[in-house]
C-alpha cells in the first residue's frame, strides 16, 4: 500500500516512520510538509521506501492531487479546528480514504458536515483516531457494549510536560483552554466554560492523581451522537504540572486566545522555551475512561486506564486503522465520516492489534 503522511514532519508523526519503515505491506511512504526541504532531508535518511515533499495544506487542488497518488492519507496537520474539514474535503475529491488524529470539539462538528458528500463519493473519513480522542472512544465502546444499561460516560486525560509536542499542538492547547466547548448532561448539549468542571482523577503512574478541566477535546460531543441511550458525556483533560493549566487560563482570561493568528503566533513562541516547564520524569500520557450503567438497580462502573508516550499513544490508533481501511475490513460500510466508537462497533480486534503494538490498557 502507498501511504501519504500529511504534516509527515510533525512530532506526532515521527512513531509512524518507524511503523509504515518496518511494514511488509507498505510500498511507499511520502512525507508531505510545509517544510519541504526538512522532508525530503528525513526522507532520504528513512530510506527507499520514503519520499520527501513540499505541500501546503491549504491548496486543496495540491493536496487533493496527491492524495489521489496515494491508497490511504494519514493526516497530522494541525490544528485541526482550522484544517481538518478542509483536507477531508480534499480526501472526498480525491476519492481516497483518510484517518487523521483530529482532536478538536469543533473540528469535528464541522466534518461531520461532510457525511453526505463523503457517502455519495464512496469515500471513508476517519476522523479523530489518535489518543484522545481516539484511543478514548474506542475504550467508551467497548464498555457501552458490556455495561448493562450504560447511560454515563466519563473521559478524562492528563499531558505530561516531559512530552515532545510541536507548535500546532500547543495551539490547540491554547484553543481547548480558551472560550466555551459543549458537554452532554440530561440527555442534551450544553455549553460550559472550558477550564471549569476541576476533579482530582486517579491516573497511572507517572502522573497519578492530577486535577483535570473541561476541555474542548471531541469526546463530548462524539459519543452522545454515536451512542444511543446517553444522559451524560463527560471530557475532562489537564496537564502535569498541573500549574501549566492556570498559566493558559490567565492567559486566556487576558484575552491572548482570541484569535487563531494570535494562538498561533504565541505557540511558535511557547514551542521555543517549553523546557521551561519541564516537570523531571512526567514524560508519559495518560487517560482514563470510565462507563456507568444499572443492573437490579445498582450502578455498575468499568473503567479503562491507559499509558504512553504520547506520540506513540496518538498515532498507533491511526496507523492500525489505516491498515484495517486498505484491507478491506471496513469495505461493508458505506462512505460517511466516522469517529472511532461509530466506526468500530466490536473494538476488541482492534484493541487487541494496539496492545500487540505496545499500548499499555488495563481495565479496572
């Protein structure tokens, strides 16, 4: 299969070199970057298998056209509440299937928009498949399925400074931490301040117990559309130190998020003195989903714990679901957009290929 890497330069892409480097079905890899010459430089060190090129991801023709060279796009372009309905359109004019780590409340109402083109076209989105969400979805899914009666669903994740992330990501950070974002409470949307919602959560180690906030990760609104029968959807995230957190919410306060030019420039700046915060040993990621439901009118819990590195936590979703797409084993559904808990409707072959990879889940 000939696999096209958007964004193929970005610190969350750097664990899928080695995956797609190492994969007997792999044909071609093509880095398609911003930075054209850094693509092409880490291309030539990856080997014959990898090509290196310049793409701007907003060119839709461009990218559209390579896209169209390719068997399947994993897209790690962000932020994703500015590219990635743009670049799923791409994928539906190209007629070529797409998984992206998408992780944005609103990056994915928008794409959600797509859902009848990509059906008229044949054409598979796969948005959302990196840790959280992704990794959290496809946890909520298998404890909707075995919960008896499942009506509340609590997703929590914690960064740990120590992490290498890029410039887009501490974008999105900025982006989730700043304005409003929806949650689900009684069965309907409602809107909440994000950094609000504060709960002590127990996490694996390295991080254990950390505060977490209302985030605008898409959980919240995902699985309330994908999960019939929910009264409540929670998503809750944070970062350890848990300081970081207060230092965003100030700066939001001060109105510094407003726009995506200013959140843009700011996470150039922050991406250049992140070790500033650096926290000795927290170099892991965590999450944490826990499902409620009733029997003999008791409540009964399950919970799901996750650890990793959180590149390797955010890409191994995507990169499991990229190969499930160009082996057929989505071809009995129709084209539409999908999020990982609508797609995945039995999880446990693919939970069991994450864990075969190195996914630390354990079930409580």
């Amino acid at each position: 299969m000939k696999v096209l890497l958007l964004g193929g330069c970005a610190d969350m892409a750097v664990p899928a070199w080695r995956l797609l480097a190492a994969d007997k079905d792999v044909e071609h890899v093509t880095l398609a970057d911003l930075n054209g010459p850094k693509a092409e430089e880490k291309a030539k060190e990856l080997g014959a298998k990898f090509g290196g090129v310049a793409c701007d991801a907003n060119d839709a023709e461009g990218v559209a056209a390579l896209m169209r060279e390719h068997d399947v796009t994993m897209c790690y372009v962000g932020p994703f509440y500015f590219f990635e309905k743009k670049l799923a359109q791409c994928a539906i004019n190209a007629g070529k299937p797409y998984v992206s780590i998408s992780d944005d409340y609103d990056a994915y109402l928008d794409v959600i928009t797509l859902e009848e083109d990509a059906k008229k076209a044949g054409v598979k989105i796969l948005t959302g498949f990196g840790n959280s969400p992704g990794l959290t979805q496809i946890l909520a899914r298998k404890g909707y399925n075995e919960v008896p009666n499942p009506t509340r669903i609590s997703v929590n994740w914690c960064a740990g400074s120590d992490e290498s992330v890029g410039a887009s990501n501490l974008t999105h950070l900025f982006h989730i931490f700043n304005g409003t974002t929806l949650q689900w409470f009684n069965g309907r949307e409602v809107r909440v301040k994000t950094g609000t919602g504060k709960k002590k959560v127990e996490f694996p180690a390295p991080i254990g117990k950390n505060c977490v906030f209302y985030t605008g990760h898409a959980e919240s609104v995902s699985l309330p559309r994908n999960l019939p029968g929910l009264k409540e959807v929670t998503l809750h995230g944070g970062t350890k130190p848990a300081y970081i957190v207060t230092l965003v919410k100030i700066m939001s306060a001060l109105g510094m998020f407003k726009t995506h030019k200013r959140r843009t420039a700011l996470a150039k700046f922050f991406h250049h003195i992140e070790g500033w915060f650096s926290s000795k040993g927290i170099d892991k990621s965590v999450g944490r989903v826990e499902v409620y439901g009733e029997k003999d009118g008791k409540t009964v819990c399950r919970a799901f714990l996750y650890v990793g590195h959180i590149a390797d936590i955010t890409t191994l979703p995507a990169y499991v679901a990229a190969k499930w797409l160009c082996a057929g084993k989505f071809d009995d559904l129709p084209g539409g957009v999908y999020a990982a808990e609508r797609i995945l409707t039995h999880p446990d072959p693919f939970l069991a290929e994450l864990r075969a990879l190195g996914v630390e889940i354990t079930e409580a």
